[in-house]
C-alpha cells in the first residue's frame, strides 16, 4: 500500500459504490450478515502489520519499483537481506493485545508477490527465497488465538512479479487479457491457488483484500472467490476490495468529516507516512493524535486498523511500540466508552466526538485535549440521572439552561469540569441517562396555538 495511488483505488471504490449496489449492502436484512459482523462491530481496534522484504533497503513496499523509484531486480534483492532474525511472534501478540486490539492483520503477500509462508506454488516466499527460510504466519496466527485476538489475512490479488499477472510497471504491461486469455486463467488458478492455502492453513477470520481495482469482479472471478471463502468459513468476513463482494469498507488514511452511510466500515491508517518501515521515515503520530483519531472514528461508527512495519529482523520500531503501549493505557482506562458502544450523536449537539452505550442509556463525550471549565451540551431531552469521568469516577455537576415547561425545547446542559480529573490525552465523562438517548432535532422558536 502507497498513499497517492491509493487514492485512485479509493476513487475507483467510490464511483463504483455510486453505481453499484455493494452485496454486503444488498445483504442489509440478512440475519447471519448481521450476526457475523458483530465481533467486528464492538471490536473498534485493529492493528495492521505491514512486513516483507521491502523492509530492508528504506524504499516502500511494492509500489517503489512499480512507479520506477527502483529497479525490480534491486527490489527483489532485498530478499537476500531479510532475515527475520530476531522475529518474536509472542512479542508481537502480546503488544497488539496491550493496545487494546481486538483484531490483527498482516500481510500474506504484498503486490510484489513474495509469500510470508510456504507456498505450494513456484513464486517467491519467505522460505525459498529469504535467509528467513520459513513460514512467519503461523506462529503468528497461534499467538493472536492464545490471546483471543481476532486473526486477519491481507492478500493482495495482483502479483506484478507473477510472469503471468498482466500489469508489471506503471506506464506498461506484458499484455491484455482479451489477447491472451489462457495466459490470464493461469495467473487466476495460481492467485486463487494461494488464497486457498491462506484459508486451509490458517483459517483466517478475517480476509483483507487489496488490489482489486485493476480488473472487474467478472475477472477476479470475485463471487468464486467469496463462496469459496464461506464454504470454508461461514463466519468469516471479507473487506471491501473484492468488486463489491465485501462486507464492509475501507476508506484509507483520511479521516472521514461526516459519517459514512455504509452499515460497517474501518479507517485504515499509518503510524508516520509508510506502510512498511522505512529508516528515513521519521514522522511519527504522537500518541495523543492516535488517541484523537481512534476517538473520532470511533464516534461516527467506524473501525479503526492502525499499521505498524517492523524491521526486517523482525523488531518493531520504539516510537510505534510507545504508540500502541500509550493507546493501550488510554483504552484500559476507558474500556467502557469505547468497546461495544454505537457511535455517537449528531454532530452540533456536542463539539466532540461521542458514542452511546448499546442499551442507549450512556452517553459519553470525550473532551479533546487538556479540557477544564464548561462543556455544554445541545438539544439533549432526556432527564440526567448521573455525571461522571470515566476511569476515576468523579462525580459532576451540571445545570439546565433554557428550559421552559410547556416547551418541546430542551434547554442547554452545562457540565462543569474542574481541574485535576483530566486524563493525560482525552477525558471522556459518562451521561447516566433515565431512558435511551432522545435529541431534539427541531429549531427550535416561538409555539403557537
């Protein structure tokens, strides 16, 4: 994955969304749709690992030689420098448990083709062409299960190393389909060859497709695919970068300002501006931003997929490290107002992000940065039982303004927050409400008889 041609993926999603009709949206009624996605749902936390041979010589992964920042074979000699040396899978699981996660995905193969296991098939892998000389994935499958964290699969379905995978470079390709059609159905059968040893090796729960734009669903044989991964797996879900056979979607690195109409979705974003690691990438998220965002996607509904790329040998930066032991912390201490809640009020009631219990009757508003004084709340009717900060449970006081007896109108909750009950990132306080949350939507005015 790249930033800028991302962005044409995520344009070509987009278009497609507009004139088509998802099959995860066409399945909106469908109970074991539904069913399935609820771990999903209440989970909110994902991390996503970006780990290859890309790793060694600071260039990113797969797009530096498609885009011609570097030669293909100079990107394929890195394979002699990955080692995985200092590889600890238990490491790795044990921080993606400590931030909070309650799923993982790492990348099988990237688009440069090279397999994290042992493939059956004559292309490139960790173990027949990299001093690593073995399978990454399934020690770090067995970890995440022994957690009870959620194992996720990235596969990408192009291969611009596969000699028979049309495209290779960005201004050029070996061939076109319509020309060449046994040559195609040989690079389907070895894709999908690989998929199915993805799926009856690890039994991913999970399946995060990537790729997708540069053919039709026709082409990908993409309801194939999904059936197959179902029959296998009833309950297992698939991103929304299968041509519309996902169930649910992706947006990429840019937080979205309203919330998104899809029923499920996940924000995948970078911890500095790469995918995989990169020596000269220095530009770190503070924790507090993580924090900041997690708390914002959460509040429109979403998922959030946070990427760390380890070294080649296996290591995991330290100021990713910090980031999601940071995260972690802030999660443990507000556990209640962020796994299994819904997303939050409309925006202009609260300025903030905001989500609700599942039974409605919690309200909680997390007060971005250092906040103290008086937050206000707009149009909320309900009657509030309770305030309190999570995590410490100081009690607050809070007055209605504004409120006139015989008017519909809720009046304006002030809510006084002093100083001493702050978390070192983002407070978040707790509404008890006497019933589910009911907002005034009107505006307001005179009544007349």
């Amino acid at each position: 994955m790249q930033i800028n041609p991302m962005k044409t993926c995520l344009l070509f999603i987009m278009l497609s969304i507009m004139n088509t009709t998802s099959f995860a949206q066409q399945k909106t009624n469908d109970d074991s749709i539904r069913q399935k996605m609820e771990w999903f749902s209440d989970a909110k936390l994902g991390i996503f690992i970006h780990w290859g041979i890309y790793a060694v010589a600071d260039v990113s992964e797969s797009w530096s030689f498609h885009n011609k920042q570097i030669s293909w074979p100079n990107y394929m000699k890195q394979a002699n420098s990955f080692t995985a040396s200092k590889y600890d899978p238990a490491d790795w699981a044990a921080l993606i448990a400590a931030s909070g996660a309650r799923y993982a995905v790492i990348t099988t193969k990237h688009h440069d083709g090279v397999a994290l296991w042992n493939t059956k098939e004559n292309h490139y892998s960790t173990v027949k062409s990299t001093p690593a000389k073995r399978d990454l994935l399934t020690p770090f499958y067995q970890e995440l299960r022994k957690r009870n964290i959620k194992a996720g699969a990235y596969f990408s379905l192009i291969d611009w190393s596969h000699p028979d995978y049309p495209g290779f470079l960005k201004d050029s390709s070996r061939y076109k389909i319509n020309d060449d059609p046994a040559r195609w159905e040989r690079f389907r059968k070895f894709y999908q060859n690989q998929l199915n040893e993805v799926t009856t090796q690890f039994n991913p729960d999970l399946y995060w497709f990537d790729g997708d734009w540069e053919h039709s669903a026709d082409e990908w044989e993409s309801q194939k695919v999904r059936a197959g991964i179902l029959s296998s797996n009833p309950n297992a879900i698939i991103n929304g970068r299968l041509m519309g056979y996902g169930d649910y979607e992706t947006p990429e690195q840019n937080i979205p300002v309203s919330r998104p109409k899809y029923n499920w979705w996940e924000l995948c974003m970078t911890t500095n501006n790469n995918w995989g690691y990169r020596k000269t990438d220095t530009a770190w998220k503070t924790p507090y931003e993580i924090i900041a965002l997690f708390a914002d996607v959460i509040s429109t509904g979403g998922n959030f997929l946070l990427d760390i790329g380890p070294r080649e040998d296996g290591t995991i930066p330290k100021e990713q490290r910090l980031i999601l032991t940071e995260l972690g912390a802030w999660n443990r201490k507000h556990e209640k107002a962020i796994f299994g809640t819904l997303g939050g009020i409309a925006p202009g009631h609260f300025y903030g992000p905001t989500t609700i219990s599942k039974d409605s009757t919690s309200l909680f508003l997390f007060l971005q940065g250092q906040t103290s004084g008086t937050i206000m709340v707009k149009g909320l009717s309900n009657q509030i039982k309770a305030i309190s900060v999570v995590g410490n449970g100081t009690e607050l006081k809070h007055k209605v303004v504004g409120k006139i007896s015989w008017s519909p109108v809720p009046g304006l909750v002030y809510i006084d927050v002093p100083k001493g009950v702050q978390d070192n990132y983002i407070t978040v306080l707790e509404l008890t409400l006497d019933k589910p949350v009911q907002l005034y939507r009107g505006h307001g005015g005179f009544l007349t008889n």
